[in-house]
C-alpha cells in the first residue's frame, strides 16, 4: 500500500500554516481568524491535540544522538497506534471546514513551512502503522528523513532497513507479512538476483505467515532438500577436506521440533543455506 502524505490531514502542518498565518494577519493590521482556530482546536486534551502533540515532540528534538532519535521516533509511532482514528479524522474535517470558512484554502496551505519534509514524513509513518501493508520504501524513505531531522546527520539506508526489519519482526501476521517484503530488500536490492530456490521460500513464508505449523513444515520440507543436495555432492567429490566440510555442513541441518517458534532467523539460515548449495555446485 502506497502512503501519500495529505496537508489537509496533517495536523502539525496546519498548526505551522496557522502560526504564519496569524503572522501575516498582524501585519496587515487585520483580526485573525486563524487565532480563534488555534485556540479551538489546539487547546484541551482532544484526540486531535494528541496527535499534534507527537508533531509538537519532533519539531522540539534536534541534534539527539542516534540511540536517541530511534527511541524518539519508535515511541512516537507506538503512541499513534493507541489514538483514537475516528475521533481524529471527525475533528481534522471540522477543522478543515472551519478555516474554509475564514481562508481561501488553496491560498492557506501554498505558505511555505520550514520543517515541512519531517512534518509530511511523520505523518506517512503514522499513517503507516495503521496500513493493511505499506510499501517498505515508504518506511525507509520517510523514517530516513525524521532521523535526520533529529540527528542533524546523513543516515545510511541499510542501517534504517535493519531496524525496521527488527521492529516489525516483534509483531504476528499482517506487520510480519511487511517484514518479509522488507527481506527482499535486505538481502539483495534487486529482487531479480534471488536463487530461485530464494524466490520459492520467501513468497511461501509471506503467504503462510500466519501459522507457526505451516510454517515448521515449510522450513523442515527445504532443510530435507538440502541435506539431500549436500549428500548428492559428497558422491560426486574425490577431495577428501572437500568431503569432510560437506559431512560438517549437513551436521549443522537440523530440523525443527514442534516446540520450535519459527522466526526470522530460520529464514535467513535457508537462504544463506541455499547460497551456500549454489556455490559447492559451482565448484
């Protein structure tokens, strides 16, 4: 699912929009509407304060250290997921009709807002969170831009891809379904240079993410494959070092016990398994 951002739904851009709007009001020596606005909308403990709130709490943080922007940004997106939606989405329309009714909305949201890049990019990765699946890119991309608002420093993209793939790989079904599509990625940027044993395994795993026993068998069914793999070579190789690193490498192949809960661990060792077969046969 693709995640675009919205002005007209993202709460810190309207309160940045109306600050400058108030601005410019003043100096045309004119009554602000915008500041009956604010004060409507942006006071109390509403569901649409909350959220602008978590804006408010990444415009203040800048020049944190790494350990601590990912801590900001993790909280922050948990938080969102505990909003009420509904409520938010019902008060952001009245909003939006109440400054219809004072501005020319498509002159009000053409002000330019100097923090708008990680205004938008928090509000992809909030929208994100309530996704059925969002496009992984979306969550590097945007997650990339809020760091470095918080760092003040260039992140690398590989860094921001193995965490993702960490935070999502602590949740079941849906979000763990977004966690495969984002291996595909980690394991090699193009999707096209996966074995396709590789391809096979991980379009089995998202399709099955959601039972632990379809996916025992799965892994059980390939480590089988490539224990015979192996065996078929020890035949065919007369180097005896060549046949005992063969023998340790189908020791190291075990199956999984029904008390095993399958993650993503398993499913890096199978491609890199996988890897591996592909490389003595080259040999």
């Amino acid at each position: 699912m693709k995640i675009k951002h919205s002005k007209y739904k993202n709460t810190g851009l309207i309160f940045e929009l109306l600050v400058k709007q108030i601005a410019a009001d003043t100096l045309s020596r004119k009554d602000s509407p915008a500041v009956k606005i604010m004060k409507k909308f942006y006071t109390g403990k509403t569901s649409l304060v909350r959220e602008f709130r978590l804006y408010e709490y990444i415009l203040k943080n800048k020049g944190v250290s790494q350990q601590k922007g990912e801590t900001i940004l993790s909280t922050i997106t948990e938080i969102s997921l505990k909003l009420d939606r509904e409520a938010v989405k019902k008060q952001k329309y009245d909003l939006i009709a109440e400054i219809k009714n004072s501005y020319d909305l498509e002159e009000f949201f053409s002000m330019k807002v100097r923090d708008y890049k990680p205004l938008a990019a928090l509000y992809c990765l909030m929208e994100a969170q309530s996704a059925d699946l969002a496009d992984p890119q979306v969550l590097v991309d945007n997650k990339m831009t809020v760091l470095e608002h918080l760092t003040e420093s260039k992140q690398n993209e590989e860094d921001v891809k193995d965490a993702i793939v960490e935070e999502y790989a602590k949740y079941d079904k849906d979000l763990r379904m977004l966690t495969y599509k984002i291996l595909l990625e980690k394991f090699n940027g193009e999707y096209q240079n996966f074995l396709p044993e590789q391809k096979a395994i991980l379009r089995e795993f998202i399709q099955a993410s959601d039972s632990q026993v379809k996916l025992r068998t799965l892994i059980n069914e390939e480590l089988d494959k490539i224990i015979l793999a192996v065996e078929e070579m020890k035949t065919k190789v007369k180097d005896d070092i060549a046949k005992i690193k063969l023998d340790e490498v189908a020791k190291t192949i075990k199956p999984l016990n029904k008390q095993v809960r399958v993650n993503d661990t398993h499913i890096v060792n199978l491609l890199q398994y996988y890897e591996l077969v592909n490389e003595l046969k080259n040999l």
